[in-house]
C-alpha cells in the first residue's frame, strides 16, 4: 500500500473529490477549486508512486457491479408491486406477482434483432472501462 499510496492519492483529490468555492454557476464542477484544495493537489502530485492509474480486478469488479445492479433492481421490484397493487386496487403484491408482471412488460419491449448488438456494445464498454 505504501508504495501507491501516492498513486491513491493523486486519483482521489484529481477524479474523485474536490473542495470548491462556492460561485453563482448551478454546476458544482465549474466552482473554483479551494487553495487549500489546489495545494494538497500539487503535494499528491510531488509523491513518489509506481505510476499506476487504476489496478481492476475485473472479476472483482464485474460482482460488485452485479450486486449494484441487484440492489437497484430489488428497489425498482418494490416500486412495481406498488404499482401494480395500485392499479389493480389490491393488497400489497408479492415479489413473485411483481417479477410476473415486469417479465410480462420485458417481452412486450424486448427487440430480439438489437439484443444481441446492444449486449456486445455494453461487453465492449466494460472491458474499456466505461462502466
């Protein structure tokens, strides 16, 4: 760790995190960075490091992103019964009622020509990084 401690640094205060002063422009990320801010940029900059940008471990990787996509998805098969429990006027549905009825929605819009393009598109995305 020590030796890309200083790698780590220079990707969090330059990609990940900013301490801004506030302005008059609605968009946070044109505000002017804080001295203090450009200061700590210039001494992560002066660190030693092995020159690495990002290390992946893509496997790592591709699971964290499957338990996001989970997560969000539980959420949005809440919302759903919720919906469907409302528009029937019935008690709350279940997870299975909720899960029939989206795959019912997914046939109705699901486009057998595109899918398989679209899939290599986004399998191209991630082995280029752009999650």
């Amino acid at each position: 760790m020590k030796e890309r401690q200083g790698d780590l640094l220079r990707i969090l205060v330059n990609d990940h995190t900013t301490l801004r002063i506030q302005s008059e422009d609605s968009n946070r990320s044109r505000w002017p960075l804080h001295p203090l801010w450009q200061d700590l940029q210039a001494r992560a900059a002066q660190m030693e490091g092995l020159g690495i940008v990002r290390e992946l471990d893509m496997d790592r990787l591709l699971e964290e992103r499957m338990n996001r996509i989970t997560i969000s998805l539980y959420g949005y098969m809440k919302r759903i019964a919720a919906i469907y429990s409302l528009q029937g006027n019935s008690p709350a549905a279940s997870l299975k009622q909720a899960r029939a009825h989206l795959s019912l929605r997914l046939e109705h819009i699901h486009d057998q020509l595109t899918w398989p393009s679209d899939v290599e598109r986004r399998m191209t995305e991630m082995r280029l990084g752009e999650w």
